[in-house]
C-alpha cells in the first residue's frame, strides 16, 4: 500500500497542478471510531484521488469499495483492500452490506464509498446516491459518516486542479433507529451541502481558499516556454513558469 500510495502521488503530480483541499473541510472524526466516507463520482480519477487522501491518514486502515469487474481486471486491487461490488444484483448489495458491517465494525476503521455508483456531473442534482449506504449506515451502531465532494477544474494552468471538501460529519450514535431510507436522504443531503459549497469555492479560482496537498509542474513547456523565459532574462525578471497575468519582481542585482 505504501508503494502504490507513492505511485498516487507521482501519478497526480503529473496529471494535475495541484491537489487542493479546501479549508473551510471539517474537522475529521477522531480515530476512536470507524468512519464511513461518502463522496461523488464525478470522473475516472476518485480512485486515484481517494487513495492521494489516504495518505493523511496512513495510521487508520482503510478499505474503499469499488465495481466488482475492477477488482476481476486487476487482482491487486484486492491487497490494497479495495473490496468488489456487484452493483447490478440484490446478491451483490447484500454482500456489501455484510463487508461494511466488518470493515466498520473496529475503530480506527475507514470505508470509502463512492454512492452515486456511476459517473455524475458535479451539478447534478438530486445527487441520487444509492441506497445501499443509507442501509449499511442503519446497521451500524457507532461511528461517523463524512461526506466527500471531489470537483476537476481547469483555472489558470494548462493542466487542471483536482479539488476537495470535507463536509459536516454525522455521527452515528446521535441518530438511533434511523432506517435505511432515512439514512440515505441525511446522507444525500450532506452531501449535496459540501458539494454546493464546493462549487461555489471553485469558481472563485483562488487558490488561497484550498490548501494543495500535491503540486504538480506549471507552464506549458517546450519552445513556449523557452520563449517566455528568454523574455523574462532580456528584462532583467525571474522567470515565473505559471500562466498569469502578474508581472515577474526583477532579479536580483548580483554585481
């Protein structure tokens, strides 16, 4: 796992400017208990992201569930503790019920969840989870539930920003007797808290509202860039590689 997070990183790192969190996130649960992590599902790289994330909590073990086909493709997965999910059959929601109940039945647990179960824009509303959360979520009789809201978007880099927020956590014991469709409604709608919020910090395209967890190269590269910083000599500036408009400070005067 510490080998594959390393492989995350580099890999974000290479894709993307910057993987920011915001920081108006919530604090997160401490580790005297499972947590249960639920966010979107907006692109192929939540995996990738979630498992960057991961990394601020590498003393907690961690599980994340994930399409059955994926697990069959790459067996790894398995060893990383991904655990498959047949969404596409009552045998396969009963048999993610019966491995959140044991993956969040210790403390200091996480299950991550991605509950739309498909691809979704992040300005889909209703969010439509899945309601296999808000049951697992019934069966539990202790821990907290964090909504996740993930968001890509491109501002001023040529490549994009990858951007997250840590909702409100619920805790679990502060809800007895809720049902399964109860549940899922509580959870949806935190969920779509944390993502509006989301939203409306990302077209701010202020950096200073998120804090980068991985930063990736700036500029463009090759002959452009070339260009930009030979300018940048010819008026006595300190080549600046990101894409703004802000003039460069002069260089220093080492004479």
């Amino acid at each position: 796992m510490r080998g594959f997070r390393k492989y995350a990183v580099r890999y974000v790192r290479k894709h993307f400017h910057a993987l920011r969190v915001s920081n108006t996130s919530h604090l997160f649960p401490p580790p005297s208990e499972p947590v249960l992590i639920v966010l979107n599902h907006p692109a192929w790289w939540d995996p990738l992201i979630g498992v960057v994330l991961s990394t601020q909590f590498a003393d907690r073990d961690q599980f994340a569930a994930i399409d059955a086909v994926a697990v069959k493709q790459y067996g790894f997965f398995r060893r990383l503790g991904f655990i498959g999910v047949d969404t596409t059959s009552l045998r396969g929601a009963a048999e993610f019920l019966r491995a959140g109940q044991a993956v969040l039945s210790e403390p200091g647990r996480l299950f991550w969840v991605t509950a739309q179960g498909r691809f979704a824009d992040v300005r889909e509303r209703p969010l439509n989870l899945r309601s296999g959360v808000g049951h697992l979520a019934a069966r539990l009789g202790r821990g907290w539930i964090v909504p996740l809201a993930l968001e890509y978007a491109f501002w001023d880099q040529r490549k994009p920003e990858a951007l997250v927020r840590f909702g409100e956590p619920l805790r679990i014991a502060d809800h007895p007797g809720l049902g399964g469709k109860e549940w899922t409604h509580r959870i949806e709608d935190a969920l779509t808290r944390t993502l509006d919020a989301l939203n409306m910090e990302t077209m701010t395209r202020d950096p200073a509202e998120f804090t980068a967890i991985v930063s990736g190269k700036t500029g463009i590269g090759g002959v452009y860039d070339l260009w930009r910083r030979l300018r940048a000599w010819t008026r006595g500036q300190r080549f600046d590689p990101s894409h703004t408009t802000e003039p460069s400070p002069p260089r220093e005067n080492r004479e």
